[in-house]
C-alpha cells in the first residue's frame, strides 16, 4: 500500500483528479498520460475497470485488492532474497579446498598393514579366504570370524524373510549360558544337559528387576504364554524363545544340548543381509571352513520359492576388526 500512496501524492503534484476507487494500475495509468500530455479519461479508465470487476469472487474488487497487494509483498521478498544472495557472494570466503584423506589412511597403522594382504578387486575361494582372514587379525584378542551375506530377497515379504538356526560342527568359540524356563519335571534333566539357569517362579522374580544373565532361553510350550509380559525385555534383545531358532521345545534337555554344542540363529536384516560368526581366528581355516560350509549349506535350504532373481549377491569374510574380503558365491 506504501507504492499506492506514492502514486497518490505523485497524482496530485500533477494536479490529477484521482477516483476514490482507482488501484495502482489506474494511478500508473493515470500518472503515465498526464507525463506525456496524454487527455486522461478517468471517467473511461474507472468505467473500464467497474466493467472487469465482479460482486463477489475472484474479480471482485476486495479479492483484486488482495492480489495486488500480495504481488508487492511477493515482489519485495524477492528483492530482501537476492540481496542477501549478493551478501552471501561477497562474504564468501575463497581458499583452496580442503583435503580429505582416503578412508585407508584413516585407519590405524596395524589394519593399513594387514590390508595390504587383501586385493580390493580379486575374488578369492573360501579356503583362500578363511586362511587370509587367520592372517589378517590386526587385534591382539581371539577375534572372530564373520560371514556377511547379501541377499536378492525383500525382507518384507513373509515368504522371503530369511530365519533358521545351524549348528556349527566345531562350535562358535563363546560360552553360551542357557536359562531354561520350564516346570519342575524338567528341571533335573535341564542341569544334567548343562543349562546354567533353571526355575519358573523364581526366573520370572529375576526378569521383574529386568536381570538377564543369559544368552539362550529355552521354553515349554505350556510356559510361553507366561513369558508374554516380558515380550518388550526380551524381544529387542532377541532372547524370545521362538519355535523356528529351536528354543521352544517340548524336549528341554535336548534343546539344551544343541545350544551348547554351537547351534546359532541367523536372519536376514532390513538391507537383506545376514551377519553370522562362524568361529574365532584359533580355529585355524580348516575348522572355520567345515563351519562355513555348514552355514551356506543351511543358507540354501532357506532359498524360498517364490523368489524369481539372484538369491546371493555377494558374499564377504572378516575378522572383527580386520577388512573384508569378497568371496565366491557359495550357494547355486
């Protein structure tokens, strides 16, 4: 409205009758004529304008005010935003650009060394592999050995949710403590099978204070629904017994047994992929390769039938903080 009342006063230094009613386009109009000595008709020019204006809607008068006023503001915040682009320019600071080293030079010097063992580009046999990983330890603990398998699956899809167990013949390297929550029948043959932690009501006391010290939880059929208050303890941290991992069982002593000996649950992820430690680098590669091999061999079984492209991907071996190194596609 401030450009409207410039034009009114700039109107009447020229002596111009303005109408009560006339916008800012009549003024220009107006003030435009009266420079170049031009008869202005503002009787025609008002008439013109009452002829395009309506009642009500979108050419009434009040709505073609708004219009004209929501131009200007438009048009001033253009104006505020391209001078502060202008400032930003000047006060743009010029200068080399910075440096940024390798993702390899950011690394410690003990894992730049053992790298150096693997070739980026060539894909190597699992027994190549698994020795290479041996060597390739830049820790000074046992570390593990993982297995990193990218899948063609939707994890969205039930059918291609990839979840079963396999025990490993030599084991996975960690004490694994059991808890099994089962009646009192049970208990006996529990312990004799090496469980760690046995009870019902005194087990359940234990997850009130949310005390877990246990990796595994074997289950009756008959005691899971009393487990079903503890869903949101267990569930994240994946101790849930479940039917397809083995760990509901109506046979405790033998769930137990399989537990100990090195049977392990493995799932495909959000990304579908499947991250499983097949042993530790004390192994030696013969060992982890039986464990290996007995992996990819249940990894196959899991194949669903519904899946029409590539089941495996690509498929990776490393030590827990050593580099990966690509590996042949185990499963046909």
């Amino acid at each position: 409205m401030a450009k409207k009342a410039e034009l009114i006063e700039e109107a009447a230094k020229l002596k111009i009758e303005v109408p009560a009613k006339a916008t800012i386009a009549d003024l220009e109009s107006l003030i435009a004529d009266a420079k170049t000595k031009k008869p202005a008709a503002d009787k025609e020019v008002v008439a013109e304008r009452k002829a395009d204006v309506a009642k009500a809607g979108k050419r009434s008068e009040k709505a073609l005010e708004e219009a004209e006023e929501k131009a200007v503001k438009e048009a001033r915040k253009e104006a505020r935003e391209t001078s502060a682009q202008g400032d930003a320019v000047a006060h743009e600071k010029k200068g080399p650009a910075p440096k940024v080293r390798p993702l390899i030079e950011r690394r410690g010097k003990k894992f730049q060394a053992v790298a150096k063992l693997v070739e980026a580009a060539k894909v190597y046999t699992l027994g190549e592999a698994l020795e290479l990983a041996t060597k390739t330890n830049p820790s000074k603990f046992d570390a593990s050995v993982e297995v990193h398998v990218r899948l063609g699956v939707d994890p969205r899809q039930a059918d291609q949710n990839i979840r079963a167990t396999v025990t490993l013949p030599n084991g996975t390297g960690k004490t694994v403590r059991v808890a099994v929550f089962a009646p009192e029948t049970e208990h006996d043959a529990a312990k004799k099978a090496g469980a760690d932690i046995v009870g019902d009501e005194t087990f359940l006391k234990q997850l009130d204070k949310g005390e877990i010290a246990f990796d595994t939880l074997v289950s009756t059929p008959a005691y899971m629904p009393r487990l079903g208050k503890y869903a949101r303890l267990l569930g994240p941290k994946g101790l849930m017994p479940n039917p397809k991992s083995g760990t509901v069982a109506a046979d405790v002593a033998k769930a137990v047994t399989e537990a100990k000996a090195g049977k392990v649950e493995y799932r495909v992820d959000k990304q579908a992929t499947i991250h499983l430690s097949i042993g530790k680098v004390s192994f030696g590669a013969d060992k982890l390769e039986e464990n290996a091999r007995a992996f990819f061999g249940s990894l196959q079984s899991q194949k669903p039938s519904s899946l029409k492209g590539i089941y495996v991907k690509s498929t990776a071996i490393a030590t827990t903080m050593g580099p990966g190194i690509k590996v042949e596609n185990q499963v046909n």
